[in-house]
C-alpha cells in the first residue's frame, strides 16, 4: 500500500471511479485544466476529457442545479463547492429539490450526488475560506454528510458516496489536505456510510471528534484512558457505537471547531441524555469555537479549540 495525502487519496478514488463507471462526471469551477484551487481533481481532465470532467461559470447555485438534473436522469455527478462558506448560495438547490426529489417523486427519481468541499480552518484564509456550518447540513433530513479524517477514510468514504442513491454532501478537511500520510490500498474498497469509527479503545472518558479535529485529539496527551470516537458520517449518525462507548465510560467530552450553539455536539449531548443518562458518571462538555464569526487569519489559532482545551475538558470531566 502507499502512503497517500488525502489529496491523493481523493484523486485516486474519483479517477478509479470514473474509470469504473462512466455514468460519473465532475464539474465544478477550475476542476478541469487547472485540477481545482487545491489541486485534488488534477490529471482527471486529461484522463478522462472535458465532457467528463466539467469547468463551470462561477456559480454555486447553477453547480449544484446542475448536478441535480444529471442525476435525476441517470448520470453519477461529482460537484465540487470550491470553499464550504461558497455553498450557501446553493444552499436553496440542496434542501429544496436535492434533499426532497425522491419523496416529491414517490420514488420514480433519486438524486445519487455527491457535492465534495474543502472545510474547517487552520489554513489562514480569508474570510468564508475556513467555514465549519456542517450542522445547517445535518439538519435537513433527505441529505448524507460525511467527514474524512485522514487519507484511508477519504478514500474508503468517497467510493461510498458516489456509489449512494442519495445526496451526500462531502466534506474535506482542508487543514489535512497535506498534513497526514496513511496507507492506502490502491485498489477497491468502501467504507460504510453512518458508521463510526473507535479509533482508540478507552474506559475512562469518550471523546467524540471528526475532521481535522479527530487529529488535535488523538495529539492531546493525558494520563487517562481515552476512548476516542470517529463517526465519519454526521448523519445519518451511529448513535449505537456512541451509546455503547459512553455506557461503558461513563464520561463524554464532544470536540468540534464549529460554534458552540446549535451545533453537531448538542444534539450528539442531548441523545446521550435522552438514552444513556444513568450511566454518566459526569455532565457531558463540548470543546467548540467561540460563538463569534469566523476571525482573521491572524487570529485563527485563537478561535480553533487547542490541545489545552481538549485536556482540561477530559480532566475537569474526570474529576467530577
């Protein structure tokens, strides 16, 4: 196996797919000759042709609109949101027609489109470039949204996704576009969608974290034992791997860079209430960005939740 950025991890995985089935197409803009702003679609036009790998007018909405009339009649696309804080303008595309078209059609149509963009911050970008709403995402049934968090899952989840009957949004953490390198097998496999993963076995505190946050928890050194938690798709979630990790811990702490407020870690917090509160040992803490907008560059390191944040959660968690 070779070790793979999750750049590469994600190239291989649309060109080893658009060589498997021809129903799948890319587009999005400057995906074709320039292999898009982070150079994850690079070579694909070349491969496979500009009918297949498509660069579109600076157009959120028209991306997105398009890729759902392809799939609607029977094509596979790839649509690519170049910055997560670009898709609220096709934000009308995705819940109004993405989300509802195989129940407004009583099933004669599906939507089997994967909308892919980079996420999260920690590169220093300018404003709208480092966004982490995936919690507007969730919020709407009829829409998958998945989160990599390192090249092996890029890979394994990108294939399942573009071999879904339904919309999956796909999100990519930007700040391990090139950090981390794993193995990653060059031929065929899948990673289920709505299944987490335990990326460590612990017994004194769960820490539920995803993107690139999963790797500043799994940096944070304590002397406790940590059950770390990796739900890879934000929903439909595994809330059976969470509830049985917390059963056995007793203790949950929810890592997320988004803001505190109606983000993911609430409702995670208030289903470990509703079904597993009498085995808490102590009250459930997220560690989140603060509830301000997104600041500049300068500041980012500020805004994101550190190593520090992480432990003192887990010890304060554990003193209880």
């Amino acid at each position: 196996m070779a070790l793979l950025t999750m750049v590469q991890a994600i190239n291989q995985a649309l060109g080893q797919e658009m060589a498997r089935d021809e129903r799948v197409v890319l587009l999005g803009e400057d995906v074709g000759k320039d292999g898009g702003v982070f150079r994850v679609t690079e070579g694909l036009q070349e491969r496979f042709g500009a009918e297949r790998v498509i660069d579109t007018p600076l157009s959120e909405s028209g991306i997105v609109g398009a890729a759902i009339g392809m799939a609607a009649y029977g094509l596979r696309p790839v649509a690519e949101i170049q910055f997560m804080g670009f898709i609220y303008a096709a934000l009308d595309q995705l819940y109004t027609h993405a989300a509802r078209l195989r129940t407004r059609s009583r099933g004669r149509f599906t939507c089997p489109l994967v909308v892919r963009t980079p996420y999260g911050g920690g590169i220093k970008a300018p404003e709208l470039h480092e966004e982490s709403s995936e919690a507007l995402l969730c919020h709407l049934p009829g829409i998958k949204v998945v989160v990599p968090s390192g090249p092996y899952s890029a890979k394994g989840l990108l294939l399942a996704a573009m071999r879904d009957p339904d919309p999956v949004v796909f999100l990519e953490p930007t700040r391990l576009y090139r950090m981390l390198r794993e193995e990653v097998p060059e031929g065929d496999y899948t990673i289920p969608l709505g299944q987490a993963a335990i990326v460590r076995q612990g017994t004194d505190v769960t820490v539920v974290a995803w993107g690139s946050m999963l790797e500043r928890v799994l940096k944070t050194s304590t002397s406790h034992s940590v059950e770390v938690i990796d739900p890879r798709t934000l929903t439909p979630f595994d809330g059976e791997t969470l509830l049985a990790s917390v059963r056995k811990t007793g203790r949950l702490v929810i890592v997320h860079e988004a803001v505190k407020t109606g983000g993911l870690g609430a409702e995670i917090a208030a289903t470990v209430a509703g079904e597993a509160i009498l085995h808490l040992r102590a009250p459930v803490l997220r560690v989140t960005a603060p509830d301000v907008v997104l600041p500049l560059p300068r500041l980012i390191d500020h805004y994101l939740p550190t190593s520090e944040q992480i432990l003192t959660a887990i010890d304060d968690v554990m003193r209880y």
